[in-house]
C-alpha cells in the first residue's frame, strides 16, 4: 500500500505535472499538480532519491489553475495534458523546464534568454491521429490505458478533423490518420488496415475526402502552404502538424541562419521531412538526408524547382557520409541527435548549426554534445506548438569554433 501525503509543489517538472518534496526529504514529481500548489497525492513509484506521485485533491490551488475547456479531458483523454492550466501558466512551466535542461542537462551555466512564440491555442491541429471503436467511431485514448474517449469537440484539432472526429465512422478500421492542407481545403484521410464501409459526417460527400488505406498512404497526397510555397505532402511522410507552426519554425531557422551565416553556399538538412527547410533557408546549394522513402519522395517534388541545387538522399542519418559543409540544419525525432548525429554535424565541418528539438531533455543533452565538441549556443527559440500540452518545439542555434569570437 502507497502512502497518501499532502505536499506544498515548487516548479515544473517535464512531462506536465509540478515537483515537490516528500517528509522524508525526496524530491517526488506530482502528477496533475501545478507549481505552487497544496495538493494531497498518492505515491504510486519509488526510485531511490526520487518518487512518483498523483495528485488526488487539490488542497490550495494556483491562481493559474482552469477548469479544462474540453469536456474530453474530464473523460480521461490522454491529449491534452495542460487544460488545467492557463495558458500564460503552461508557457512558463515549458520554459523552466527548458531553462532547467539547458543549464543542468546540458551544463550550460549562462545560456541566452529564450525567447517565446506563441501561437493560437485552439483549433490548430491539421494531423490528428485517432483510434476506431468497435462501432466505427473515433476516438483519443484514454491517457493511462487503452480504452478510448469521445472526442466530440476535440479543442485543439482543426475544424474539417473536428468535424470527422465527431461525425464520421469507419466500422471494421483500427486506426485513422486525419490530415488537413489548412490553406489548400484539401482533405486525407489513412485508414488503418483499409478502407471499408465508410460513413461521413452530414453534409459531407465523397468529393470532400481522400480515403486511403495504409500500404497506399505514400501515394496519396494532400498539398499545404508555407513560406509561400506549395507542399506536396504524403500519407505516410512526416509534416510539421500545424501550418502556423511550420511558418513559425521556417522563420525562426532562416532568421538564425541568416544572421550567424548569411547565405550559405552549401546547406545540410539532416531529417529532412518533406524539404521544409532544405527549401526554405536560402543557400546557394542544399543536401537533404531523410530516412523514409515516402518523404523523400515528396522533397525531391517539392526541392524541383531547385534543379541541380539540391541533392536530396534517402538514407539514415547514422548511414550517411557526411560532406563538408558552412551551415547544418539539423531536426531530429524526439530522443534528438545524440552522440552519433552531432559526430555526423561535427564532421562536415559547419560554422553554424541550428537544431529544431521536441524535446526539452534531448536537446539539453545534444546542446551539450555541441558545446564539448567547441560550439557555442547563441540562440534558443521556444515555439509553442502544442498547447496545453507539456511538448515543446525549440529552435536553437550554434556557433562553431572556427566562428566564435
Ligand atoms: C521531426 S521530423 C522533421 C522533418 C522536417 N525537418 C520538417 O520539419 O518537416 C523528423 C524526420 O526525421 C526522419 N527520420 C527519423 N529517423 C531518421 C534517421 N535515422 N535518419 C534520417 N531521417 C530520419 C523522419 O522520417 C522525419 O521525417
């Protein structure tokens, strides 16, 4: 049996909840509380100096605390993790914890001031992924298990997937993929294993939709706006999942490139996506290394215009003989470059490298990598994409030892 305690909780902690101390001394991370609250709460894990609790009550709350704007969470939907947090609350919390990976994680004792982007805080989401029920409804997962929730006013998802997410059906389907070219209208819709019966939401036609089942996702395609140019974009390729987002991190990489590099005449874009910044930064030539075949596909589409300019490669990071180059930009999946990739950065000789993270932990410990192999970070962006939730996007720029003064 776990004991009940009260606990008065102090700052974040990263994945949402708030840090406290137990009688005995231990720091313990508290679930479901928020900084600078009493709470009472259930220990549920023990690791030596650490412990793991979940707030049941809260006894004192914090003036920032909200009642969660959508009636899912309540149901136990494991979306949104912040709800009950103002969204000026959820923004500090996501920069003290970046604060504290940089300077603790990543051993940077005076890094610079991070400066914030902040985006709309509802209605956002253009990719939603959601799970089938046994009658063909979609629905989120429950946050600590498997069961599904209702979404039927999902907050943060884009009108045209609200509208699939509370209205469709797809009987016999495990899975779905809901993707919107917010700027194009353009609708596509993975289903997983296949298409089968398909029910649509009123006022809906066959016309509105793309529906494909998963082996054919990499040959359909929905088209986006960014940057002011067009995006083909497959089922199966990765792209940013807000448009404003992926504006807002396209801004914030070429303005860091532009003022540590200028314009660079040979550009690295390791975890290319679909090209967005291969495209975007603006170098005389540019190399794109992305694993997924699909994607790949979709930035040699989108990089034609570029004819001869671009070399775009389909291999893994960690395969890939890395040439020289004066800037890397470099956007890896969450658990970040590690060793291996920065040795890969490291190795093209580049003056100036700008790292898109989504996660505050991995890019504490790459940050450092950076810095132990002579770097030296000049610049940190915080680009709230995901609201009320603990996930963060971060820009971040280097400066190489033969460029720092
Ligand atoms: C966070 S996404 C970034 C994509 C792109 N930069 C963008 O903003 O749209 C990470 C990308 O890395 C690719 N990827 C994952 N593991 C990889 C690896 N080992 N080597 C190369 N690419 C990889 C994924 O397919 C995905 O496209």
């Amino acid at each position: 049996m776990y004991p009940t305690v009260v606990l008065d909780t102090a700052g974040a902690e990263a994945e949402g909840g708030s840090v406290g101390r137990l009688p005995d001394g231990r720091v313990v991370f508290v679930r479901g509380a928020l900084p600078a609250e009493r709470v009472s709460a259930t220990v549920i894990d023990q690791r030596g100096r650490f412990a793991f609790a979940e707030a049941t009550e809260v006894i004192v709350a914090s003036p920032s605390r909200v009642e969660p704007v959508c009636p899912s969470v309540a149901e136990g939907c494991g979306g949104c993790d912040l709800q009950h947090a103002s969204v000026e609350l959820q923004r500090l919390m996501k920069l003290q914890v970046l604060n504290d990976a940089i300077r603790r994680i990543g051993r940077i004792p005076e890094p610079p001031e991070i400066r914030v982007v902040d985006l709309l805080a509802a209605g956002f989401r253009t990719t939603v992924r959601a799970a089938v029920d046994d009658d063909g409804s979609l629905g989120y997962r429950h946050g600590r298990s498997h069961e599904l929730v209702a979404a039927p006013a999902c907050l943060i998802a884009h009108p045209l997937a609200a509208e699939l997410l509370a209205g469709a059906r797809f009987p016999g389907a495990d899975e779905v993929t809901i993707r919107v070219g917010e700027r194009t209208g353009e609708v596509l819709v993975v289903v997983d294993p296949g298409v089968g019966r398909v029910v649509l939401p009123l006022g809906w036609s066959d016309e509105d939709i793309g529906l494909v089942g998963a082996a054919d996702a990499s040959s359909s395609f929905i088209h986006e706006v960014v940057a002011d140019r067009r995006w083909r974009i497959s089922g199966a390729s990765f792209f940013q999942s807000r448009r404003d987002g992926a504006e807002a991190l396209v801004a914030a990489v070429r303005s860091a490139v532009e003022d540590l590099a200028g314009r660079p005449r040979r550009l690295v874009d390791l975890y290319a996506g679909v090209g967005l910044f291969a495209a975007t930064v603006g170098a005389d030539n540019v190399v794109a290394v992305e694993a997924s075949r699909a994607s790949i596909s979709d930035a040699r589409h989108n990089l034609a215009d570029l004819g001869d300019r671009a070399r775009c490669l389909a291999v893994p990071v960690e395969r890939w003989r890395p040439s020289p180059a004066d800037v890397v930009v470099a956007d890896p999946p969450r658990a970040g470059l590690r060793r291996h990739g920065v040795e890969r950065v490291v190795a093209t000789g580049a003056g100036v490298v700008v790292l898109v993270s989504c996660d505050s932990g991995s890019f504490g410990r790459d940050a450092g990598l950076l810095v132990d192999a002579g770097f030296r970070l000049e610049r940190v962006v915080l680009v709230d994409m995901f609201p009320h939730s603990h996930h963060v996007e971060v820009v971040s720029a280097f400066l190489g030892p033969q460029r720092s003064t």
